[in-house]
C-alpha cells in the first residue's frame, strides 16, 4: 500500500499520533432534523460523522436506526437527495456514507463512487459487503478517492485480519459484538478484544463500533482503540429530543474519552 493517504485517513493518523481519541457520530439521512443534527456533531467535536442512506433492508441495523431509516425512506429520502444536501451542511469534519451493497450495485460501482466524491463525502461503509467479493467496489472507489471503510468482525480468525486491515481505507471499523447495532448495559468484552487484536497487526486507524452506548463505554473502549463510532445512542436522542440533544451528548462523549 502507498503512503498517499485520503482525507479521513490522513486526520485520523494525524490525530491519534498526536493522542486524540477520534470520535464518529452517525447520523441517519433523510431523517427531520439530521443535517442539524451533523452540524451540532461537527460543532462539538466530532472527527467525522458517518451518515447512513437509508435501504428498506438494513441488515446491521437495530431498532433505533431502522426506524430512522424507515421514517426517512416514508418521507421520500433516496440516496441522491442525502447527497445533494451534504454540501449545504458547510462542516470542516470529513464526512462518509454507510449504506448497503444493493444501492452500490444498481447504480453502478463508478458511478454511485464518482456522486459520493461530488457531493463532498470522502469514505464509504458497506456492512454487507465481504471482503472476498469487495473488489469491484474498492477498485471504482479507489479510482474516484472514496476512501472504502472495511468491518472486522470478532469471530475473524487471525489469519484473516491482515487481509481486511490491508484493504482498509480512512479507518478500520472493529465490530463490537456480533449482532445488530443497538444501546447495550455494558461494552462487550469482544469489542476491547478485538480492537487490540487489530491494533497488534495494522497502523491504519482502528474504531470500535456497534455496541457502544454511553460516554463511560466510549472511554473503556479508547483505552484500547484509536476511537469509536456511535450510532444507536445518537439516534435515540435525534429522535426523542432533536438535533440540540444530539450535539449535548457529542459533547459529553467528547469530554469522557479525552480524559487521560
């Protein structure tokens, strides 16, 4: 692999060789609220934030975010109208897309590429897509500069890590527990597991994600890896309290994980 990194793995190396813990918001697209919601994010001190296109089958997703999705898509969300308000969102935070393969597919690998580029995302998450199929997709991405964001499961055997760590782009995504994303009591012991296996083999940036619910799991979880990406618990106050909620808790998340 070259050493010309894109934009998300270019700060996040940055970052975390100067000791910043990084900090990925999502935020469902399409959802009321949502291009405040990024704002507040990028305001009180998000990294990046990772917005979800809603699909009518989200197979990682859990309660909270299918019904974002759901109440998205009810009022006409698609891929392009996402899109076409990122650049109005004027954030100076990178901003990366996670969607499902399907989408990917039927508009064309280059071509669903080239618009994410257009509109300003810089990375892409497709949680469906395995690495022995991924090719097509990260050859398109590699060629418009979408950095393509590969998940590593907890039930990866060691000889397969390397493998997905090699093709990751802008972070590598450490899957906290195996199931669906959602707010859990405690931080599963396979999420700090896992990121210190990935950690062992890999410099590419390592974030720990699904699973991760609360200011106090987000610190455990940094005490091994370089960040966390927290989904669930953002949209539970999106959708309670609105996009000021969501900023409130970025802020406090943001405070418990700089501690040292």
């Amino acid at each position: 692999m070259s050493e010309t990194f894109g934009r998300i793995e270019t700060e996040f190396r940055a970052k975390r060789d100067a000791g910043h813990k990084l900090l990925v918001p999502y935020i469902t697209g399409g959802y009321p609220g949502w291009q405040d919601a990024i704002r507040a994010c990028a305001a009180q001190g998000a990294d990046a934030v990772e917005i979800g296109i809603p699909f009518s089958d989200p197979v990682m997703d859990g309660p909270v975010i299918q019904q974002a999705s759901q109440a998205a898509l009810d009022r006409g969300a698609t891929p392009q109208s996402v899109l076409d308000e990122v650049p109005r969102l004027d954030v100076e935070i990178p901003l990366l897309v996670m969607t499902y393969y399907n989408l990917v597919h039927h508009d064309g690998h280059r071509r669903f590429a080239h618009r994410l580029v257009e509109a300003g995302v810089s990375g892409c998450i497709l949680p469906d897509l395995p690495l022995e199929e991924s090719e097509p997709w990260t050859r398109a991405a590699d060629h418009e500069g979408v950095e393509t964001v590969m998940l590593a499961a907890p039930t990866a055997p060691d000889d397969r890590l390397p493998r997905v760590a090699a093709r990751a782009r802008g972070f590598l995504y450490s899957v906290g527990l195996l199931g669906v994303t959602g707010e859990r009591d405690e931080l599963a012991a396979t999420a700090t597991a896992l990121a210190g296996r990935l950690k062992a083999i890999t410099e590419v940036p390592v974030l720990v994600g699904v699973g991760v619910s609360n200011a106090e799991q987000a610190y455990e979880a940094t005490r091994v890896a370089d960040g966390v990406i927290q989904g669930a618990s953002m949209m539970r106050r999106l959708i309670d309290q609105g996009p000021d909620a969501v900023g409130e808790y970025v802020a406090e998340v943001r405070a418990s994980i700089d501690r040292s």
